[in-house]
C-alpha cells in the first residue's frame, strides 16, 4: 500500500473513523444525540472535502481494485448529502420512538462506507464487499 493509494482512498478512510469517533463520543456521553449529531455533520463536512480533493485527479488504488472517476466523486458527493440530510432529519423519529441516535449515525455512517466502496469498485470482490458492508 502505497501514500497514492491512501490519498485515493482517504474519503473512506475518513467516513470510516468518523463513524468510529462517533461511537467513542457515544462512550463518553451515553445517550446525547447533540454530541452525536454535530460529529457527524462536521465529519460529513470534512469527508465532502476530500471526496471532492480525491476526485480532482482520477485515479486507482491497490491495482485497480478501487476506481476513483468523475462518476465516483459525484456518486460519493450524493451519498453524503442524502447521509447528511438523513442525520439532520432522523432524530424527531427516532426520540419518538425511544431510538438512540448515535447508533443510529454510525450504522448509517457504516453503510455510506459500503456504499461508497460499491461507487468506485474496479473488482467484483470489492463490489461484493461494498455490498455486504452496505447491508450490516
């Protein structure tokens, strides 16, 4: 694995530990949906900037097993925003219903990562672990 491969790969590095961060803020603070919340729109900010810093120079990683495009960048772009609009509308439905909304943020977080891999998969096993990490 070489730092070209990293640099492809950091929007899902980032997601991935975003949803990480939030699950530690979780820990610290069982139950909060603000910390929670405000995590995860700040890292879907930060996330937004390196689809779009990643996507300015099309590239592959770890032998073109995972494809970054101009359709990556724009399918990783609308993953975020519906992910963001997702987490700003979800916490009235789910305080209504005694759900807790970190959970909620990093399983949805979790998906956009599979979702992103399924985006700029160059292999058939990468698709199909995009797919499986999708769907946990």
């Amino acid at each position: 694995m070489s730092t070209a491969d990293l640099a492809v790969i950091a929007p899902l590095i980032a997601v991935v530990l975003l949803a990480a961060a939030i699950i530690v803020a979780d820990i610290v603070a069982p139950g909060k949906a603000r910390p929670a919340i405000a995590l995860s729109l700040l890292g879907l900010a930060v996330t937004a900037a390196l689809v779009v810093w990643a996507g300015t120079t099309p590239g592959t990683a770890f032998g073109g097993a995972y494809r970054v495009d101009d359709l990556t960048t724009f399918l990783d772009l609308v993953f975020v925003a519906i992910v963001a609009l997702t987490i700003l509308f979800g916490p009235e439905y789910l305080a209504a219903r005694g759900l807790p909304v970190p959970e909620f943020a990093a399983i949805i977080l979790f998906a956009m990562s599979g979702a992103m891999l399924i985006a700029g998969s160059g292999d058939l096993l990468v698709l199909f672990l995009g797919l499986e990490l999708m769907v946990l």
